[in-house]
C-alpha cells in the first residue's frame, strides 16, 4: 500500500507540475498557467480538483500516443472569501486548451454540480476552440456547455474570464454568462479571425483589432471588466462575488459598515448645477451617496450615457442604474437601453435591490437612432424594469422628459418609491420645445416673437414644470433635501427588505428582442 501511495504521489506531482517547456511558453507570452490563475482566485489551501487523471479515448491523426492527463482543462471546487465557487480552467499547455469529448465532459460535470450546489461558476477561459483531431464530436461538447449556460442563467451568477483566444462557436459560452472580464493583449473573442475576415471582405485587420479586450469593452459591449494583468482581473472577479449572492434563493450578503446611515450630503447641493443645460460627473453622486463612496462599475467604457453600478446602501447591496450627463447630456439610446436593461434583469434575478437616479433629457433623436431599432431596443429597458420584483426606487435630480422619464423607472411602471429633488424638472418636454409647439402660432403672429417666446415659456414652467407638480399629482412619493439622499434612501431599503412580489404564472416572458 504504502508503494501505491508513493506511485500515486508522484503522479498526482506529475500532473500539477506539467511540461516545463509548455510552462516557460506560456510564460513568455506574459500570461499564467491554469493552475496559477486558479491559486489567485482561490483562497489559500481550499481549491479541490476533480478528475485530474482523466484522459481523452480519441484515435487517429496521432492523438492515440499524445494522452495527457487532464486533457487539458482543470475543473473543482474551492472558497472565494469563505464562500463555495467553482471553475473551470482552460489549460494551454495542452492541446493548446482545445475542447475535445473528454475536456467537454468534465466541462459538463461541473457546471451540473454547480447548479446542484447553488454555488457560483468561474470560468477561466484560455483555450484555442474545438479539438479538429475529434471532428464533430469536439464540436457537440459546446452544445452541451450552450444548454447548461442556459439552464444556470438567473440561477446561479456565471463569470467569464478571458485570459487568452476564444474563436467560433466557444465564443457564445461568455456570452451567454452574467459578466465577462477580458485582459489586455492577452485575450481576444471573435466568431472568424482576421485570416478569415481578409480572405472574405478583404479587410486587414489585427486580433486585438478584430476582437481585443478595448474593442469589447467600448465598442462591441461584450465585455464588462477590462484589465491590464491577469492578477488585477482575478482580484476583481474575487471581490465581485463578495458582492454577490450564491444563487437566486439567497439574499446577497449584508455587511456591517461604519458609514453612518444618516451621514448628510451636504456636498450635492453645490455638485449639482441646477441650470438642466450644465453638465456634471453622476460619478461624484454615486460616491457621496453610497458606504464610503465605493463601488463597483459595470461597462464603465460602453454607452456611458447611462452608469450602471453595483454599491452597498447602509451595508446592503443596491443595483444602481444612472443618467450620465457628462455623455451625450445623458439621453437613452440604443445601445444605453441595451446596457442598463440588462443590469436591471440580473440584479432582479440575484435579489439586488435598484435604485434609479434620473436626469434624462428624452431618447436620443436622429435617422440612425430610429432605423437601428431604437424603439425596440428601448423597449427592451422598458419591460426589464416592469418585469423586476425587486424593491425599486427612483430618484429624479433634474430632468426627467417624455418617454424617457416613464422609462427610467418612474412610478407608472411599479417603481415601489420615487422621490425628487427640488431641481426636477418632470414633463413631456423641455418648456421651449412644449412652448414652440403648444403656442406657436401666437408666437408667430407676435411683433415680437421672441419676447413672447419668452414670456409663454415662463408662464408654461410656471404651470407645469414647477418641481412639485408631480407631488401634487401622487407621481412623485416626496420632494427631498439633497442633503438627506443617502438617509432616505437607506431607509427606504430598509423597508422594502421584505418586499415580496408574484409575476402571474407562466412559462416565460417574450422580451424584445
């Protein structure tokens, strides 16, 4: 017995330690082994691997004398902060991290044992697509991987971490997860390379140019998190799931802060302008309302128009989507709606309440906005908000114009509170635009016509925009100091704690898509 354990020790040294030369060329592609990225997101001493001797059963075009151990991927089970994750781990050494059947069924048996345990699932992305060696039954493995990215989505929060290429069809797993973190140089995703793209269109172009980390992150939108190392971005995907709950059966964590909840905000009433027309950082709002003014951005290079933050209220989490008047004055458009409705379906799925901070001017006009679809892309935001049963609270600073207004959560669409500052401005338009159409053929025939446009705005501002017009009328809950912000707001949190809400019963919703 005692020379079987030996044996066994000295493979299981085998298999950890790997080729040295395949170790030393991932190195000096400035990238991690898979092992050393799944130390970095583990905590010390608790990742447990699960068939590490596993060995591919595949013949032909030389596959039958090449048969590592692993075949080339690492799945198990450790803690993050204390708390159960899984992964998966791509490993290039070996067969380049190519999927094969046997790498696709452990792929496969622990994305099922995550589901089962309720436990987050971390992939660690590093592999060159299909295995070609296995044909069509390499091919099938993604299938699999496909229906149970699908089966775990609102269930358990899925991350994806693109630490090297993901070409074809493997490309839609990460899509298909909650949050997707790239780093930069190292990570690319694309459906067809730059091989492909010249050949076909004649279009030169690099892969960092085609599908690079700063592509996804402002242009294309399919990643969340960008990072310069791999140490940085695994440190980010480790205080992310400190945020988050295990599953959609839990609450997200609560943690206590000495933040005081009833701390005043006396620094909005000056950070604000209330003139609608000047611009400023919603960033600056966020941080002085939420604990110690930290948070965590989603998309921070994507349609900034709209911020879409994950902070703690008073120790609890809180989803906040914002209007960002420093880009494009704040206006929604297609790829804004797209944005902040997909927040608002996870943060609904994992029970982390939202909260709105409004200052939108409309929807954004013009002939590209409407061809590419900007109705039904802001339809998208609208029924992401009327389908959320989490507590829901909207804030409006300044203006909150048309349909945009009802859009941003307002409470003719189950918004649970609404307050307002004394600055808001809440109506279908902005007085000029509502003036011009309202009285324009008394400004027309006027010796004056600008001074009785003038006169018709002040008077039109005066009757239907004045910032308690929508109190009066029930639309707005209160209007509020906006040195007393962070207190209402964490009280309100703190009442709608226990908020519970029934969808009538169906199979599922039909989104727009």
């Amino acid at each position: 017995m005692r020379d079987r354990v030996e044996e066994l020790r000295g493979l299981r040294a085998d298999v950890r330690s790997g080729d040295l030369r395949a170790t030393e060329a991932q190195h000096a592609k400035g990238k991690l082994t898979a092992r050393e990225r799944i130390d970095l997101l583990f905590d010390p001493g608790t990742f447990h691997e699960l068939e590490p001797l596993r060995r591919h059963r595949a013949q032909g075009f030389g596959l039958e004398a090449k048969k590592p151990h692993t075949d080339g991927v690492i799945v198990g089970w450790g803690t993050v902060h204390g708390r159960t994750v899984f992964t998966y781990a791509h490993d290039f050494r070996i067969f380049g991290g190519a999927l094969g059947e046997a790498h696709a069924q452990k792929i496969h048996k622990i994305m099922d044992m995550a589901i089962a345990a309720g436990a987050p699932l971390v992939s660690l992305n590093d592999g060159a697509g299909a295995r070609i060696q296995e044909g069509v039954t390499a091919l099938a493995g993604y299938g699999g991987i496909f229906q149970r990215n699908t089966r775990a989505s609102g269930v358990i929060p899925q991350i994806s971490v693109m630490l090297g290429p993901c070409a074809g069809g493997a490309a839609y797993s990460p899509a298909l997860t909650d949050f997707v973190f790239m780093v930069r140089e190292t990570s690319q995703m694309f459906i067809t390379g730059p091989d492909v793209v010249q050949a076909v269109t004649g279009e030169k172009i690099t892969q960092n140019g085609l599908g690079g980390a700063d592509v996804h992150a402002g242009v294309s939108g399919v990643s969340h998190f960008v990072h310069d190392d791999e140490q940085s971005c695994i440190e980010e995907v480790r205080f992310l799931l400190s945020l988050l709950p295990q599953n959609n059966r839990e609450m997200p964590p609560v943690v206590v802060t000495d933040d005081p909840a009833d701390r005043r905000n006396g620094s909005l009433l000056s950070l604000v302008p209330v003139d609608g027309n000047r611009p400023y950082d919603m960033r600056k709002v966020i941080e002085e309302i939420v604990d110690h003014g930290e948070y965590l951005e989603v998309h921070e290079r994507w349609a900034t128009n709209v911020l879409c933050v994950l902070a703690r209220l008073g120790g609890r989490l809180v989803g906040v989507v914002a209007s960002q008047p420093q880009s494009l004055a704040g206006v929604l458009d297609i790829h804004s709606s797209e944005k902040a409705a997909g927040f608002v379906q996870f943060c609904d799925a994992f029970n982390i309440p939202i909260v709105t901070l409004v200052d939108v001017p409309g929807f954004l006009p013009g002939v590209d906005q409407e061809h590419g679809g900007i109705i039904r892309h802001g339809a998208k935001l609208l029924y992401a908000y009327c389908n959320a049963t989490v507590p829901r609270i909207s804030l409006i600073l300044r203006k909150a114009y048309g349909g945009a207004y009802i859009v941003m959560d307002s409470r003719s669409i189950g918004a649970d509170l609404s307050y307002a500052w004394p600055t808001n401005e809440i109506a279908v338009m902005g007085a000029e635009g509502a003036a011009n159409v309202i009285f324009r053929r008394e400004i027309n025939g006027a010796e004056d016509p600008d001074a009785t446009r003038a006169q018709l705005v002040k008077e039109y501002t005066a009757e239907l925009m004045h910032p308690y017009y929508a109190a009066e009328r029930g639309l707005v809950d209160d209007v509020i100091d906006p040195a007393e912000t962070r207190a209402t707001l964490i009280a309100a949190l703190e009442m709608l704690s226990t908020k519970h809400a029934l969808l009538p019963s169906r199979k599922h919703g039909n989104p727009p898509q």
